[in-house]
C-alpha cells in the first residue's frame, strides 16, 4: 500500500489504528511464510563489481615483478610502497606524493595502528604517549561507522558523540568536545559519509581544521574511503584537508586514510596513509618495526590495471552504472512505500556505500526484529552509535550494493512493511 494512498498512522483512531496494526501484521506473518533469506548488513561489493577487477588476477605478469628502474618488487624493502602507485593517487587524495604511504589491503588497519601508535608513544607536537592521559577520548559523530568506534572501544578510549548534520558534524558541539584536553581525536568521512552520504562542506572543514583544541596533539581521523565512489554524473570533490590545516596554523592535525577496498579486490587491495611531514616521519618510524615492506607484487598489479587518474575514473564509472541503479530503487520503494504512512526520514545520497534511515523514535530495534524473523538481514539497531546504544532508537543502516536488484526489491519492501508495522505496534500499545 502506497503512502499516497494511506494518512499518516499518528492520525488514525484507536480503532482503526487497530485494524491497521492487525493488517500489517498478517502481511507480516505471509512474509514469514515465504522463508527469504536476504542480506541488507554490509557495504559489500557485489560479485558484478567484483568481476570488474578480474584483470588483476592475470597481472603483473611475466617479468611484472620488476620495476623500469630494475627493482625486483617480490623482494623486501620499499617500505613507504611504490612510487608510480603513490603518484597514481596522490591527486585523488590531495597528498603529495613524498608525504603519501602505499601499504596492505586495509585501511581499517592503518587506522588502529595509528590509534595504538599514539598510545604507546604520543604523536609529534604531543607531550607523551596518549595511555598517559586519565580516560583519552575520541569525538564521534553520529551516526556514524560502527568500525571506527571498536577501534576505540576495543583499546579503551572514551568515545564522545557530536551529532552529525546536513553538512558535517555540528561544529559547535565538537568545538565544546574538543576544548578538552583528554580528546586527542575525531572519526571522520568527509566525502559520502557513512552511513548518511553526507559531504562536509567547506565551512565544516575550514572549522575543524582550525579550531583551538585542549589537546595540542589532536587528530583528526580522515577516513576518505568514498573519495571516488560518485553515484551521479557529478563528481564531489574531497577536501585539500593538509592544505587547509596547513593554513590554519595546524599542518600535523590530519591523519588521511583511504584504499581501493572498494574499488578493485575488497579483501585484496591496497590501503594508504597521508599527512604532513612530521607525521608521515613518525609514522615510518614506528611501521619499520612491523614490516620490512609491504606488498610490492599488488601494488604493481593495481598500477598495471588502474593505469591512471583516467583509467581509474573509467573504472569508476562502471562500478556506478551497477550500484547507482540500486540506490534509486531503494529511494523510489522507500518514497512509495513511507511517504505519508510511516515516520521515516532518509536522504537520497550522491555516493559512498549506504542510506541512512530514521524511522519513529523507539522503533528501529523492532524493525530489526521483524525483518528478522522475515528473513531480512539488517545491520543492528544502534549499530552507527558508540557502544551499540542509539539513545532515540531510530536509526537503520541499508547496504544496498551486495544483492541483486530483484532480491533488493523484495527486501526492501519486506523493511517497509516492517516499518509500519513496527509505528503500528508502538502507537497502539
């Protein structure tokens, strides 16, 4: 039943709001009957992205493992990775290529190394080790990505909550957070925010960049993981965050991370690191004691196959014509199916992986529950908040690029219903 064709439940009497409930729930009960099993959980690449990057398996090929300048890449060394690589996305970035670090397949992984880094013996500009400090602590917006806050969660840092707007996180809650001293960071995707697609903007950017902080060591996280993953003609471009930080007197404040997780092999790909100088300086100097070197043989596939900034682009552009599709329909069943029946509040996002949907406060843990018991995998309710917990209970993460778009219909009607239901059931209770 379509929102054009039903009020809004909170204007229906008791009895008829009954009846509705009693309706939803036998659509409910034949949805059960149907035994489906889908999965909305994740920010997976489907098998069809996937498939894009199966030149890589072929590559690099007789005599690849050597490079024009006779470095032999299956050996050790190289510890910052390789150059052609780093220059390859130094522009995609805003980071020089000296100032850049190619290494594994994760960028998840660079990000906890840095976090233990800084505990175990402080960033430049500090005056110790951050496990010094009485309770440090880490400003997250929110919602927000569930990894970061168990990076912190996991190694026993505070995480502070600053909600997250229209345009970035609420400056004026972050500037109170950060005054702190015992706050050395903040968790940020600039560009397609997850889960909510938002792009910071320049005012936003310009704030965090020079901002006073407590901590004369704070860093902020700059998780760019969606720079190029445009689902429109329109291409946002990242924020020059060194630059910017640069400019505001802070040129250590920006730790940069990305990788090409979502680009090429998600479990085979290569993760980089980015910032000023000084902290690149310390970040080799803590990494020598972990590696010898990372995996020259990939980084020289990635190279051979993603060619250039416009090769990369291109390959790009045939990850969006998959996965645009899905995101229009889940905004198209989501517009048929709440509009004017259901609180649901979601913005249509121009790229990155999910769709952040805020449904009638107290009702998102439900929602879970009977999709659930429909055969409907979602991520948790409070799964974007620190600690799992969502205080207003509303929120709802949508993976859409991992099933086909037969199976993503089906399951996303199948989350409407149970977001009716769910309002139902909490207005007539």
């Amino acid at each position: 039943m379509s929102g054009t064709e039903q009020q809004r439940l909170s204007n229906l009497a008791a009895g008829e709001l009954a009846q509705e409930r009693d309706r939803l729930a036998a659509e409910h009960t034949e949805l059960v009957g149907k035994g489906l099993s889908l999965n909305l959980t994740r920010g997976k690449p489907s098998t069809a992205q996937l498939d894009l990057a199966n030149g890589l398996l072929e590559l690099p090929g007789p005599g690849g493992g050597v490079g024009a300048d006779g470095t032999d890449y299956r050996n050790y060394g190289g510890l910052q990775g390789l150059a052609g690589l780093r220059e390859l996305f130094s522009p995609i970035f805003g980071i020089p290529v000296p100032q850049l670090i190619a290494e594994g397949n994760s960028s998840l992984a660079l990000m906890y190394q840095c976090v233990v880094d800084g505990l175990l013996h402080g960033v430049p500009g500090g005056s110790g080790p951050w496990r010094d400090v009485e309770r440090p602590a880490f400003i997250a917006a929110v919602p927000g990505y569930d990894r970061h806050f168990a990076v912190c969660q996991e190694l026993g840092i505070d995480l502070i909550t600053v909600p997250m707007t229209e345009n970035g996180p609420d400056v004026d809650a972050v500037r109170a957070a950060a005054a702190d001293p015992r706050v050395k960071g903040m968790w940020c995707v600039p560009t397609y925010s997850n889960p909510t697609g938002v792009t910071y903007s320049a005012e936003v950017v310009e704030a965090l960049a020079s901002m006073p902080t407590g901590a004369p060591d704070f860093r902020l996280f700059w998780d760019n993981a969606y720079a190029v993953h445009h689902l429109t003609d329109f291409e946002t471009p990242s924020a020059d965050i060194l630059a910017i930080t640069a400019a505001a007197g802070n040129p250590d404040r920006a730790f940069v991370f990305g990788s090409t997780s979502k680009i090429t092999a998600a479990g085979a790909g290569v993760a980089f690191f980015g910032s000023s100088e000084a902290n690149v300086a310390w970040y080799l100097q803590h990494m020598q004691f972990r590696t010898i070197g990372p995996d020259k043989v990939n980084q020289s596939r990635h190279l051979r196959f993603l060619g250039d900034v416009d090769g990369l682009r291109s390959h790009m552009a045939a990850h969006r014509a998959l996965i645009a599709p899905k995101f229009e329909l889940v905004d198209q069943v989501l517009r048929e199916d709440l509009s004017g029946v259901a609180v649901a509040e979601w913005v249509s996002p121009k790229g990155g992986y999910f769709i952040s949907l805020d449904v009638l406060e107290g009702c998102a843990s439900r929602v879970v529950e009977l999709a659930k018991q429909a055969g409907i995998a979602l991520t948790p309710a409070g799964a974007t908040f620190p600690y799992g917990k969502d205080p207003a209970d509303r929120n709802i993460r949508i993976a859409p690029t991992f099933p086909e778009l037969d199976e993503l219909d089906v399951a996303v009607r199948g989350l409407t219903l149970c977001v009716r239901l769910a309002e139902a059931e909490r207005r007539s209770a």
